[in-house]
C-alpha cells in the first residue's frame, strides 16, 4: 500500500514538473515542424544540391540533341600555282588540291581558284547508342534528385538532433535555476542560524560555495545552449537566439508513443535506400550505354560544291579576275557504314569495369539496408530502457525530493549538518537530470526510429 501510495506521488510530481515546463515556455518558442520548414528553405547545402540538379537537367538535354546532323558551310578563295604530280598521298589535315591533269613543264603563271562547299555527314543510326545515352542522362537526374532527398534527409536528421539537445538543455537550464533557488534558501537559512550562534560561520562558505558553483553550471549550459542555438540557425537562416524550443515536445512525445509503435522501415520511399538504388540503376545504365556504344554506325553523307578557276579548259591562264566566278557545280550523296573491329576488345575491357562499378553500387544498396535494419533494432531497444527508465525514476524522484526536505528540516532545527544537507539536495538535483536525460534519450531513440523508417512526419503531425 505505501509502495503505491508512493508511486502515485511520483507520477504526480512528474505532472508537476512538466506542468511547470509547460508554464515557463516563451511566447515565441518554435516547433521542431517549423525548424524542419525552414531547413529545406534555407539550408546551404541543400540549395547547392538543388542547383546541381539544373545542371544535369541541361546536360541532359544536350545529350537528347546528340542526334543532330553537321552541316558546314564553306567558302574560300586562293591564289597560288597549279601544277599536280602523280602518286598517292595520306592527308595531314587540310592538303590542298590541284585538280588538273599533269603538265610537261611547270608553269609558275599565278592563278585564282574559288570553292564553296556545303557538307553533311549525319550519324543516322548507330543501332540504340542514342536512346542509350538519353537513359543514362535521364538516370544521371534520377541520381541528383535522389541525392538532393538524401541531403535533405541528413539535414532533417541533423536539425532534429540539435533541437532535443537543445530541448534537453532548457530542461537542464531550468532545473539549475530551480536549483540555485534551493540553494540561496539555504544560504539564507545559514546565514540566519550563523547570526544567532546555533551554526559554525563555515556553513556559511559552505553554503556560498555550493550556490557559486551552482550559477557556475548554470553559465556553462547557456553556453552549450547558445553553441546549438548557432548551430542550428547556420542550417535555418534563423537569428539564434529566436530558435527557442517548444518544452512541451517531450511530454507530448512520452505520452503519445508510451505504449505506441511507429509502422515498419519504408524501404520502398525511403531517401537513403532511393540514392543508393538510383546509383546502381545508373550504372547498369551505364552498363548498356559501353555495350550500345561500340555498335557499328550507319552514316548519311552529302556535299554540294562550286569551283571556278582562271585557267579554262584548254589550259590558258586568263585574268585572274576570271577565277573569282563559279564554273562547274558538283554534287555527292551516300550512305556508309563504318565499324572498328578492334572495337570488341575495347567494349570487352570498358564494360568489365562498368559492370565492377554496378556490383559495387549494388553492395552498397545492400550495406545501407542492412545497416537501416541493424539502426532500427538499436533505436528499438534505446526506447525499451527508455521506458524503463520512465517508470521508475518516480521514485527516485518521489525519494530524493522527501529526502531533501527532511534533511533542511533538521538542519534548520540544528539535528544535522550542512555536509548532509548538501548531499541531499544533490541526491534531488541528479534525480532531476535523471529525469531529463530518460526523456531525451526517449525522444532521441524514438525520433532515431522514425528517421531509420522514414516515419518523421508520423510523429511532427501529432506535435502541433
């Protein structure tokens, strides 16, 4: 009967406490929904990433117009000789040609040539080469947009995090104000009992020291509170010291997901799972595009050219003005088609290391969907002993927070000394972070969960 006589007390000194935290939450305290809104508008990194994602687009528009023809236009006029010889002769670059039949003699008489030219050579059909490298651009945005969700996912991540901390610290922040006003009521009472001679004046250092070092913590956690407060307005775009957190986050989170579960890992919209999957797609994609790529090519080649010249058919060298005119048209289709056959050897070595590329990829997918199996069962048991914890630390509380009282009840009645007292008041003030820590590691554990199965949203729908 006294056990539960006792546990009730604690339950209701566990309301107490929240009910208090509720009380003293500021007016312009932020939700985590509304921290995570503002990430996605204003994290740098995901801005950056979301710019990568146009570069592909473009680039992959450039790979859909790969099929487009040359058509060169071409327009010269010369001075020079013309005297040709016979025999063959390999092309260096641009060699230019003396069309006429071979003299006896040479002739070093100045002629004028013109040549206009238009030329098309149109890789019309190279046997799924271009529908391959449009699927490997397309899968190349596929992998940028998937990679810009997994940057928002680790950003989320990030964000969450630094706000429980920063949850877990106001806790703390006030339970060391509560604690310094413990503190000053002892030293009022000490000083108190030292002037009327029933305590030593070394109560009073004592005392003194106790509160000094109590103000003490209480600078060191507004430090570690500001750092995160930095942190998370760096990500945000928010001024610092407006990202103040909602202190009834936690309640809301132990009493709604007690007893409650969150539903299975979604692999199939999960972030991570998506990238590592859009890698592996990309490089089997990949993958055909090397067998695609050395297919022979069919080729559609055409030309139109004029020529005129100032030596004329009977071979006179007239004015030079003459050979700025056209004189003769010509005209040249075809259709070819070219194939290296040392091309085979070469497709054999490129896609023995796209296809090394694609195992990799696909142990990858493997590793990480393991490793978000392995995350879960972890986060799972840290919310077991979460909830352990939760359930007893009502008596540790109910315990310390009598056993203090007893204790400032004897030493102001001088029946103990202020080294006991002192050693009460910490025996409560380590049940009180006890209690903040069990419901940061709670929360921590049950948003680590969410995030390992892609359920965040599960649990920011029931925080407003």
């Amino acid at each position: 009967m006294i056990k539960s006589f006792r546990r009730i007390l604690g339950v209701m000194l566990l309301l107490f406490l929240t009910m208090q935290a509720m009380a003293q939450q500021p007016s312009g305290s932020i939700t985590l929904k509304q921290l995570l809104v503002q990430v996605n508008k204003k994290s740098p990194a995901l801005i950056s990433d979301s710019a990568a994602i146009l570069i592909r687009k473009a680039q992959a528009a450039e790979v859909r117009n790969n099929w487009l023809p040359n058509l060169r236009l071409n327009y010269q006029a010369d001075v020079g000789t013309n005297n040709n010889d016979a025999g063959p002769y390999f092309g260096f670059g641009i060699v230019p040609s003396d069309s006429r039949g071979v003299r006896t003699g040479s002739v070093t008489t100045a002629t004028s040539t013109t040549l206009g030219v238009a030329a098309l050579d149109w890789e019309v059909y190279n046997f799924g080469a271009y529908g391959a490298q449009n699927r490997v651009a397309k899968s190349d945005i596929l992998v940028e947009q998937n990679n810009f969700a997994e940057s928002k996912y680790q950003i989320q991540a990030y964000a969450i995090d630094n706000y429980l901390q920063l949850l877990r610290l106001q806790d703390f922040l006030n339970i060391q104000l509560r604690n310094i006003r413990r503190n000053e009521e002892i030293k009022k009472s000490v000083l108190s009992l030292a002037k009327s001679g029933v305590r030593p004046g070394v109560d009073t250092s004592i005392a003194e020291a106790e509160l000094s070092k109590a103000r003490l913590d209480y600078i060191e956690l507004s430090n570690q509170a500001r750092q995160t407060q930095l942190q998370l307005s760096a990500i945000s775009g928010l001024p610092a010291a407006s990202i103040v957190p909602d202190t009834t986050a936690s309640a809301v989170l132990v009493n709604k997901f007690m007893l409650d579960n969150l539903d299975d890992i979604d692999t199939a919209n999960h972030p991570l799972i998506n990238f590592y999957r859009s890698v592996y797609q990309n490089s089997l994609e990949r993958e055909n595009l090397v067998k695609k790529s050395y297919n022979p090519k069919i080729l559609l080649e055409g030309a139109v050219w004029g020529r005129g010249s100032s030596v004329d058919a009977n071979d006179q060298f007239n004015s030079l003005s003459d050979g700025l005119s056209f004189n003769r048209n010509n005209y040249l289709f075809g259709v070819g088609i070219t194939y290296n056959l040392f091309d085979i050897k070469r497709r054999q070595l490129k896609l023995n290391t796209e296809k090394t590329v694609a195992d990799y990829a696909l142990k990858k997918l493997q590793e990480e969907s393991a490793m978000l199996s392995i995350n879960d069962q972890q986060a799972n048991q840290e919310m077991y002993t979460a909830r352990q914890r939760l359930k007893e630390i009502p008596n540790q509380l109910n315990a310390a927070n009598a056993g203090y009282r007893q204790k400032l009840s004897l030493y102001k009645n001088g029946l103990t000394d202020i080294i006991e007292l002192n050693a009460a008041l910490n025996i409560l003030y380590r049940a009180e972070t006890d209690y903040v820590s069990a419901k940061y590691s709670y929360s921590h554990a049950l948003f680590q969960k969410a995030i390992t199965e892609n359920q965040v949203s599960q649990i920011l729908n029931l925080l407003n």
